[in-house]
C-alpha cells in the first residue's frame, strides 16, 4: 500500500473510531458508573469484537449480509433487541447504596468478564459495522500479495485507534464524575443512558436496511 493510502486509511479509521455511537456511550456510562480501569475491560471487548467482524468482513461472510436481505435484518433485529435489553437493564437497575443527596458516590464494581462480553455483544450485533468494515478493507487490500498479514495490520490499526478514542472517552468522563459525585445523580446519569440505549435499540430497529 502506497504512503498516500495509508493516510487515507488511516484518516478513515480516525474519524471512524473518534465519531460517537453505541460502543462509546457504553464506555462512557459504564466509566461514569465504575470507574475508567473498569472500563478499560469495555475497551478490550469492544475491540475483539472489531476483530471478528473484521473476519466476518473479509471472509466473504460480509458480503453475504449485504445481499441478503433476511439475514441483514435478523443481525439487525438481533442487534436492536441487545441494545434495548442493556438500556432496560440500566434504567430498572437498583443501587443499595443510594443514600442521601449529600451521600458521596463510590463506583460500583463490575466483573471483568461481563464487562468485557457486555461490550462485546454491543460491537458485534450492529449489522451496518459489518457493512461498513467490508467496504473499508477491500480498496488497501493488494490482491497480488499475501491477504493474512495486509488483513491483520489493517485490523490492528483500527483496533488501536477504536482503544484510544475509547479510554480518551472513558478518562474524560471519569473525571467529569468527580464533579456530580453524588449517587442521586449517578442514578439521573444511570437512567439517561438506558433511555439512550433504549433509543439506539429503537433508531436500529427501524433503519433501513441500507
């Protein structure tokens, strides 16, 4: 790949990664709920997850999803119907420590795994990710030389850059907690972001396919 392409790419996955959507608002809540090292697990399941669908993209299996209408719209659904479920989830969630208003707020824990598989889940069931990751690779793949080793820097490349921009979003907002460190608020923050969820499950349910 010429240098010219590389800055092409690389802009892409930039303002890819950099631009706001499911997988950085679940970084960003679940940062504000227990703390940015616990999100870093977050970052490590939403960036595995890239890694799969950048399988899914180049085997050919992306390109099945584009022309098949049934099965776009059952990743699709299924996707919507996750992204609903974890917004529900926050929203109805009970905290034992909400006290007072004047009660200060201590992040609550969260096993590893589930975060990681939570985050996981969100990366992987968004059909228009798959869609996007096929028509992103095929253009700076040379087909004249080995496809493994061009696949596995492309991909690297845009897992690192999807780490970075996700701990730059969960630091900011750890931070940005210190400031409402109330538990009343965290509940008002907690309950926003499901409602968020809630909408991102919806807006995928009744996007087009295209």
């Amino acid at each position: 790949m010429t240098f010219q392409s590389w800055l092409i790419y690389i802009a892409l996955v930039v303002v890819a990664t950099a631009t706001p959507g499911p997988a950085v608002f679940f970084i960003m809540t679940k940062s504000a709920l227990h703390g940015w090292r616990q999100a870093i697990f977050a970052a490590l399941g939403n960036i595995a997850g890239l890694f799969c669908l950048g399988i899914v993209a180049v085997s050919g299996l992306g390109i099945i999803l584009e022309t098949s209408e049934t099965i776009y719209t059952a990743v699709k659904y299924a996707g919507s119907l996750y992204l609903m479920f974890l917004g529900l989830k926050l929203i109805f969630q009970q905290d034992p420590d909400l006290g007072t208003k004047h009660t200060e707020f201590h992040h609550a824990k969260m096993a590893s795994c589930k975060m990681f598989t939570h985050a996981f889940g969100v990366a992987v069931t968004n059909p228009k990710a798959i869609i996007f990751l096929t028509a992103l690779f095929p253009p700076f793949l040379n087909h004249d030389e080995a496809l493994i080793p061009q696949f596995l820097v492309l991909i690297l490349v845009l897992m690192g850059s999807s780490c970075v921009f996700l701990m730059l979003y969960a630091l900011i907002v750890d931070r940005a907690t210190n400031w409402f460190n109330k538990p009343y608020r965290m509940k008002a923050i907690r309950q926003t972001s499901g409602s968020v969820f809630v909408g991102f499950g919806l807006l995928m349910a009744t996007s087009s396919n295209r």
